[in-house]
C-alpha cells in the first residue's frame, strides 16, 4: 500500500519502518515540527511535510499517530481526501473517527516503543478494528504483512485492554525508577536488580501472575514489612503504595 504518516513519534517511527520492511511504499511523513518529519521520512524513502494541505492524494492509508488529544483535528483535516484513515491509540474509540471519516479503522499495536530501541515488529499484536467487514479484513491483511500476533479487538475491548498495558507496563517501569532511587541513597547499583526483573517478567509468560506472586506480604511477614514501612517513612508516596498493595496481596 501506499502509506502516509500523521507523526513522528516512537509509535510512528517504528510502524513505517515495519510498513516499509514489509514492502508497502511510505509516500509521506507529517509533523508539525519540519525537523522530526524530515529525519523519519529519511529513513523510510519518503516526503516529508508540515502542512496537510501539502498531502499527497495518490496516497492509498492515513495512519494517524499523534496524541489521542489530536486525532480529531488531524482527521477533520483529512476527511476531505475520502482516503482509508486509521489511528493507532489505544484509548480512542473508532467511532472517535468515523465520525468524521467513513473509511475509517484502528490500528493498535500493543507494545511500549521508543525511537532509539529496535524491535522486531513481528512479535507485536496490532489490536485491529474497522467500520465494517471490508476495511476489518484489510486491515486485517495490511497487519499481517508485519506481523504474526494479529487481533480483532473492539473499541471497548481495546479500552480495557490499554488500561490493563498501563498497569503492566506503564506503573511497574515507574516502581522500577523508585527501586533505582532506593538503591542509590545507599550507594548501590540499579543493576543488581535486573536478573530479578528478568526472572520476574519471564515466570509470567509460562503462568498466570496471582500462581507466581512471592514476597513478604504473601508470606505474612509482618516484622518484615513493618521494618520495611519504617524505612519508607520519608518517601509518603512510596509507603503509601507498599501499605496498599501489600494489604491487596494479603486479602487475596
């Protein structure tokens, strides 16, 4: 397909790279900020621009990846070129777009990226979505050219399912920086938790989280996790979480 980008974020960046690995042609990237679109649109063969009215009309996809605050404008701006038009946020509902557009999808890919970090897109599950039948299935069969974890989710589904990413990604990276910050008020290195965090994350793709959990709380330990409050008494913000998640482990 032809392929234009709306963005140049890490979602962005990764996507057409995948869409151009795969063979599609990446006719144009869009950013408001010249310097990002010219940078991605570099790497992927294509045009880059900063204004809508310099779209390209030969283009087949509109993927528009900004933040979910901006769909609604980007897609008005683009409604009158009658063009497949998808978005990739995961908290946005279709009918968000098809509002505006008539040919409209979601293309949700459910994994934390970040420019400066490779994956292989293949391993992604791109959460697909579309008004009716014929663009589900194309986009369907556009997803399956990168990738080989496709899912048919619905806006409700995919609302759920992105809260649920926050909780397993998004607040444990935030634990991980309050981990780092605890260790080095004692002169210790980040790095010795790492093969805790790798085993931790590698149990749960063979079991369920609740059959796995470990800790002083599901031991009852109650000498332990007093000492341990004790030495969160100057961080209000941490203790408080250690007190409620410890109690949640504990009732179930």
């Amino acid at each position: 397909m032809r392929i234009t980008i709306i963005g140049s974020g890490n979602v962005a960046t990764h996507l057409v790279a995948a869409f151009k690995n795969a063979g599609h042609r990446i006719v144009q990237v869009y950013s408001r900020n010249m310097q990002n679109a010219a940078l991605l649109a570099y790497h992927v063969g294509a045009e880059a621009i900063d204004d809508l009215s310099h779209i390209n009309i030969e283009t087949d996809l509109f993927i528009i990846s900004v933040n979910d605050d901006a769909i609604v404008s980007i897609a008005e701006g683009l409604a009158k070129y009658g063009k497949l038009t998808i978005h990739t946020s995961g908290a946005v509902s279709l009918g968000a777009l098809s509002a505006i557009i008539s040919k409209a999808g979601v293309f949700y890919p459910l994994q934390t990226f970040n420019k400066n970090k490779e994956i292989d897109f293949f391993t992604v599950p791109p959460c697909i979505e579309g008004v009716d039948e014929g663009i589900t299935g194309q986009l369907e069969q556009l997803a399956q050219t990168i990738s080989n974890r496709v899912y048919r989710v619905n806006s409700e589904q995919r609302k759920a399912l992105h809260l649920a990413a926050v909780f397993a990604c998004n607040f444990p990276n935030y634990l991980y920086g309050a981990s780092q910050q605890l260790l080095e008020k004692q002169q210790m290195d980040f790095e010795m938790l790492r093969p805790l965090i790798l085993e931790t994350a590698q149990k749960v793709q063979e079991h369920l989280p609740a059959e796995v959990q470990t800790g002083p709380a599901i031991r009852n330990d109650e000498n332990t996790m007093a000492a341990h409050l004790q030495m969160l008494n100057n961080e209000p913000a941490l203790k408080s979480i250690y007190t409620v998640k410890s109690g949640d482990y504990q009732k179930g």
